[in-house]
C-alpha cells in the first residue's frame, strides 16, 4: 500500500485529471483513498478537485473522526465513502463525481449496458443504481451499503455517481469509462443509431479467461 503522502500524490492528480476531462465540475464531487485497515483519506468539504492543497485531504478513521488536528472539516458525503471501505476490504480509491452524461443516465431510467466494449465489460462488469437520499446522510450511506457488495460502480439517481477499485488509477479508468459509455448511450439514442450487444457468454468467457484484468471476486 502507497504511503499517506504518495496517496495525497495520487488523489491530487486524480482531482486535476477529472476536472481537466470533465469528470467533474464546480466544486461538485469527493474523493477517497485508503491508508490503512481502517482509515482513509478524504477530501475536505468545499474543496475544489482541480487545485487540491495539502491540507485538502483529511485522514479519517472508520470510527469516523480525524486523526489529526485540521483546520478543515472531511466531506459531508464521509458515511458513503466508509461503507465501501468497511464492505470491500480490497477497494483502496473511491471516488463521488457528477459528470455530465453519467449524471444525466443517473436521472432517467435507462438501463447501461456494460457488454458494448473491452472497457465497458470490464469496468462496467456491475452497475447497481441507488435511491435518492439527501447528500451526506447516513441514509445515503447505508443505501450505498446495500449496494456496496454486488456492484463496482453506482448511479446515485438525481445526485451523480460514485466508483470503487483497487487503486486510485483503476477507479479513475472505470469513472471516465462510466461517462464514455453513458456518452455514447445518448448520442447513439438522439442519432437513432442501434448499438448492438455482446453474448452474454462471450461477455463471461472475457471476463474469466481473456487476461484483461484479475478477475474480481463477487459474493453473489
């Protein structure tokens, strides 16, 4: 596991990554990374993604408070962060964006496909989506525990959307591939253009054998 400053490293360059390829927006958006079995780092509350300092990112414990003495307070959005980290000891990034077409997927009611393409199949391997709640809620927090097991990435309806990984990278692969394919999803829509599906057992067969990515253990 990277050290706390080489996590605060890859959490900046995350937040500057989304906000230069339109992952994100505004100050709109929280993100995580684990620094240890039961603590993590977070973004402060009303930072903006693209210019975090130092002092942005809070060190947290699962108990829920700051292990260290800060002017600035971890994002309100912390319950849902900690439901992932306590339910998924293998996810070490999680990261809370609204990016424009994912965002606008999160609002209606259509499906996302994730058997269009290598990285759709992939990072899209499950998509769950999640109640409305208040942002910040222990409700949104315990309906993202709900869901936290049987999914990789989460439409959050009429709020944005929220992807976790092994590493920060790899959480930021499966958000900018979650746009792509909602991108695609209503550009093919408005053009009239049918996008077509893979097997559901080609799907499985590149999932177990192809060697893209380790495979990911699912309960259920």
């Amino acid at each position: 596991m990277p050290t706390v400053e080489e996590t605060r490293r890859q959490l900046q360059d995350a937040g500057r990554y989304m906000m230069t390829n339109g992952l994100a927006w505004g100050n709109a958006g929280n993100i995580s990374a684990r620094t240890g079995e039961d603590r993590y780092l977070i973004t402060a509350s009303g930072t903006f993604l693209g210019e975090l300092e130092d002092d942005d990112l809070v060190e947290c414990s699962f108990a829920g408070g700051r292990l260290h003495e800060s002017d600035k307070k971890p994002s309100k959005e912390l319950p849902m962060h900690r439901a992932v980290y306590e339910l998924r000891p293998e996810v070490n990034a999680v990261l809370h964006a609204s990016p424009f077409y994912s965002t606008m997927i999160a609002c209606s009611d259509l499906a996302l496909p994730s058997d269009w393409f290598v990285e759709t199949m992939y990072y899209l391997e499950r998509v769950a989506r999640v109640p409305y709640c208040h942002p910040g809620s222990d409700a949104l927090g315990e309906a993202v525990a709900a869901h936290a097991k049987d999914a990789n990435v989460l439409l959050l309806e009429h709020h944005g959307v929220l992807v976790f990984d092994t590493s920060v990278r790899e959480a930021r692969m499966a958000l900018q591939t979650l746009e792509m394919a909602c991108r695609m999803l209503v550009t093919a829509g408005a053009a009239g253009v049918k996008l077509r599906n893979l097997e559901p057992a080609v799907v499985k067969d590149f999932l177990t054998n192809a060697g893209y990515k380790p495979r990911r253990k699912w309960e259920s």
